[in-house]
C-alpha cells in the first residue's frame, strides 16, 4: 500500500467525490497509472476554483483507490482525462496551516507550498496518518504509520485489512457496468 497527495481546486475534488473518481495532474495518465488498488490518496485544494476562486489552503479529500485499470473520460471539447476508481470517505476538511510542522514535506520550510507544485506526490505513511486524523478519519488509521503525538499509537505496520466496504463512504459511484465510456 502507498500513501499520496494530489492537488486540486475544491470544485474539482468536489466533482470527483460525488463521481467516484479521482483525476490528478489535469488528466495526465502517468500519475493514475502509478496508483494500485489499495492505495489511500489525500487531495489537497490550494483554492475553490482552478483560475481564481478563493483561498482554500485545506485538505478536501481522503479515499480508498478501488480496483479495476484507468480509463479515459471524454469531456467533450477535445479534453479526454485519465481517472481511477476510488471510494472517497466521510471527512472534514482539514486546513493545512497547523499541520504544516508535522508533515515531512512542508517541516521547516518557508515555501511549503512549493511541495504541491508537484501535482501528485507520494507521501510517508505517518503523513497519511496525520492528515486522515485532521480530517477525523480514525477507522483504519490505526493500521498505518506511526505517530506518537497520536494517542493510541503503536508501531505498526503499512498493511491494512480494510476495504472500502468496511468504511463510511461519502459517496457511492455507479458500477464499473454503468461508468460512462
């Protein structure tokens, strides 16, 4: 199991919670290609909208990436985008400002935002911890990482029996019978 960050506008992570999917580095499909399922991915939303909007500087997302391959979305106007199935879970979001000390990729650094110029990132499995506890998503942490500014922390390992069934989900995509081609 690994541990990501990708980065979007809150409208755009938005539209993917409600769809089921998640779409980093604007439809790139190297980035999706690199997830597998079982992997846990965080967004990050910089601001509300994609050109402008305001401020958000929180984390908006947290999921479960399923199985099945990437595929190809078309949009229309010539804009077809690479997504991945994935079973977004209950959270609040999380504002970043008082986590920025406790992350390995923002510690100590006077441009933390410079991390997520990246678009997609991994992270560590402890970072994963921290952001899903911020967002109040406890149900499988105890199974990742470490952190001993946690309570109830205990080295564990990154494996983690659970599966999106397990967990509350906040939405539910249509089946892979239903997805759109």
């Amino acid at each position: 199991m690994r541990f990501w960050i990708g980065v979007a506008s809150r409208d755009h992570v938005r539209a993917g919670v409600a769809g089921g999917f998640c779409q980093l580095c604007h439809g790139e499909a190297a980035p999706v290609r690199r997830l597998r399922s079982g992997d846990r991915i965080v967004y990050y939303s910089p601001a509300t909208r994609m050109r402008g909007g305001e401020p958000v500087q929180a984390f908006t997302a947290i999921g479960l990436v399923e199985g099945g391959e990437p595929y190809a979305y078309d949009m229309g106007g010539d804009f077809v985008p690479f997504r991945r199935p994935v079973a977004f879970l209950e959270a609040s979001e999380a504002p970043i400002r008082s986590l920025l000390p406790r992350l390995s990729f923002t510690e100590g650094r006077a441009s933390w935002g410079y991390a997520f110029r990246r678009g997609a990132f991994e992270i560590t499995p402890k970072d994963y911890r921290v952001i899903a506890c911020a967002m109040g998503v406890t149900d499988h942490v105890d199974q990742v990482g470490s952190d001993p500014a946690l309570p109830g922390d205990a080295e564990s390992t990154s494996r983690d029996t659970s599966s999106a069934k397990d967990l509350p989900l906040a939405s539910r995509r249509p089946s892979a019978s239903t997805k759109p081609s």
